[in-house]
C-alpha cells in the first residue's frame, strides 16, 4: 500500500482533472500521508475571493420550489389519463396547451363566471383560462378563431407544461 501512495498515476490524475472541469472547480488540495497536491484550473482572478452577502437568504428561495416540483409529478399521473380521452377527441379541434406548469383558473375572479364554456366561439387573442404560476396569473389565448370543442381542466388543477387545457374547433 506504502507504494501506491507514493508513485504517479496518470489516470487518478486524469480522472481528478475531469471532476474538476464536471464540477466546474477551480482548485482541488489533496494530502495523503507526506505527499500533498494541488490541482488549479483557470486564472486566479475568476473568481472573487469576497463572499456574497445575499448568498445568506438564497437557500430560502429554492426551499418552496421544491416542492412544487414535487407536488407536480402528482397531478402528471392523472394528466396521461385526461390526455386519453383527449386522443380520440383531437380530430373535433386544435389543443389550447399551457405553456408552463401552474394552477389552472377558469375565471378572472373566484365566484365570476368562466372566460369560456364549450361551444363558446373565440379568437385567437381571446383569453381562454388563468395559469398561475410563483404568483403571476398569466391570461392564456386561444391563438386560434374558433368554438370551444372541450374543456379538458378543472378550476384550480395543477397543470403541465404542454399539457392541453382545451379543444378550439377551427373557423
């Protein structure tokens, strides 16, 4: 073992040179027994020694994400069986799609009635639903002239990105 600890091996020092440039470290310090390493890449001057004060309260903003993500992977299950029927009905219109992942609202308001019901005829720049998503509902358009064919979410379900919200058959 004395040995091993104290001959060169290029490929341990290869592979400390691919996890340095994988997680992008700028230094590694190895001890082992009397021999010590120390492994840089790139300037000195990258990086800059004072630390970040707002770095302190960074790890409260993730903390709430995570479980975001992790609440919609739920939902997710039950969307491949909406998405189901949906197939068949794909030829009886164009999919109205979220673009991001959020709470799907019908209406502007609680208690208001819905921006459309099926058989509602709509324009491309009509607003069709509500996405919430960290806080911002976003107006979602129908981006196509038609009728409201079928309402594919519930008001307040958690929706995916691409997930299809609604069917617009086409003028």
């Amino acid at each position: 073992m004395a040995q091993s600890s104290e001959t060169f091996d290029l490929d341990k020092l290869q592979q400390l040179i691919e996890l340095m440039e994988k997680h992008d470290l700028r230094e590694v310090r190895l001890r082992r027994g009397d021999q010590q390493w120390l492994l840089r890449r790139g300037t000195k001057e990258l990086v800059p020694a004072v630390p970040m004060h707002p770095m302190a309260g960074y790890p409260s903003i993730p903390l709430p994400a995570a479980p975001m993500a992790h609440a919609a992977p739920a939902p997710v299950a039950a969307a491949p069986a909406a998405a189901a029927p949906a197939a068949p009905a794909a030829d009886v219109g164009t999919p109205v799609k979220s673009p991001m992942v959020g709470s799907f609202y019908a209406s502007p308001q609680p208690g208001e009635p819905a921006f459309v019901k099926v058989g509602d005829k709509v324009k491309a720049d009509t607003t069709v639903c509500l996405v919430e998503a960290m806080k911002f509902f976003n107006p979602i358009k129908a981006d196509v002239a038609g009728t409201i064919t079928k309402i594919l979410a519930k008001d307040g379900d958690a929706v995916e990105f691409g997930q299809t919200l609604f069917l617009v058959k086409a003028d």
